[in-house]
C-alpha cells in the first residue's frame, strides 16, 4: 500500500525508529484488550506499584517503558469513571450506545447477546458498580502508588461515582437503558443523540 509522504510524520526517521515506533504503537493498543486486563494489572502491579526504593532507581528497560505506556494508555481508555460526574455519565451513556449497537449486530445475526449489551434489558448501574469495583478502581489505585500525584486528581471522582450506583438509591430505575432519560439512542450517521 503507497504511503501518503504528505501524512507520513515518521518518515524522515530512520527504518528502526519507524520499526520501533509501530511496535511500541501496536503494543499500546492491544493492552486496551479487556482480555488481558487482569494480567496486565498484575504485571504492573509487581513492577511498578509495588516495588521496593531502590527498583524504582533502576532504569526502565525498553520493553518496561513500552508496557508503561501501553498501561497508561488501557488506564485512559477505561477512565470515565475517573472523571467528573457529568464527564462521567456522558461517556457512560456514550459507552452503552456502543454495547446496545453491537447487541443488536450479535440479535441480528443469531449469536448470544453479551452480557449487558442488551437494550430491551439494561443493567446499567450494575454493570457500572463492577465496571469500577473490579476495574477502574484497581488500575487506578495501582498507578496512584505509582504516581502519587494522579490520586487527589482521579480517587475523588472514581469514589464519587462509585456511589451513584448504590442499590439503596439507584441513579437510575432499573429498566432505563441510558443515565438520561429522554436518550433513545445514537445516531452513528449524523454523531449525536436522538431523544423523545
């Protein structure tokens, strides 16, 4: 396939640069794989969380720069709960917009519906309760020993919405498929919401 010289910024480095850059650029998008989460976290934990002083002096090896950036990239990509409420709730409903779509993909064509994914029978503050419990808080709790300074700026807001979800007083009834109640969904073609 012709490369595009116009939009190619990596072309003026040299081939292992380039080579480097794709491998390091691939890596950081497969860690956003919910399939390799758990493991991931752990990797992390025992490298970069939980180590002692003097193996945080010890300079990072290639592959360690790499797999913390690939990390910190999966921790971007599941920080909405890590944000401001209505940051949060936005992007919740901008999520479920995704699942409900891909549900209806799954119905249409004869395979099982994924867990949560689908509208007719939403579970959202449930799915958001472990989403954080076993996910978001984790991860993040992880790179705050790691980061210190990120805790006062994510921890707050992740408790925060934590809490929106108690089954004592739900956000949300329970048959409501979007944190809103007037979305009825997304509109893909045109990028934004149909309400009632």
């Amino acid at each position: 396939m012709p490369q595009n010289p116009e939009i190619n910024f990596l072309q003026r480095l040299p081939k292992q640069t380039q080579q480097e850059f794709r491998k390091a650029v691939i890596t950081m998008i497969l860690a956003t794989d919910m399939s390799v989460h758990f493991d991931f976290l752990d990797r992390f934990n025992k490298r970069f969380a939980t180590c002692t002083e003097e193996e945080q002096k010890k300079p990072l090896t290639d592959e360690e720069q790499t797999f913390a950036l690939a990390m910190l990239v999966h921790c971007a990509d599941i920080s909405n709960p890590a944000k401001p409420k209505d940051t949060y709730l936005d992007w919740t409903d901008r999520v479920l917009a995704e699942f409900y779509n891909q549900g209806a993909k799954e119905a249409s064509n004869g395979l099982p519906v994924s867990t949560f994914y689908e509208k007719a029978n939403p579970s959202v503050g449930k799915m958001q309760t472990g989403f954080i419990k076993f996910i978001v808080r984790p991860i993040f709790t992880a790179w705050c020993e790691f980061v210190p300074q990120l805790k006062d700026m994510t921890m707050p807001h992740i408790e925060a919405n934590a809490a929106l979800w108690t089954p004592e007083e739900p956000l949300i009834p329970p048959d409501q498929p979007f944190t809103i109640a007037n979305k009825v969904d997304w509109d893909w073609e045109s990028g934004c919401w149909r309400t009632q």
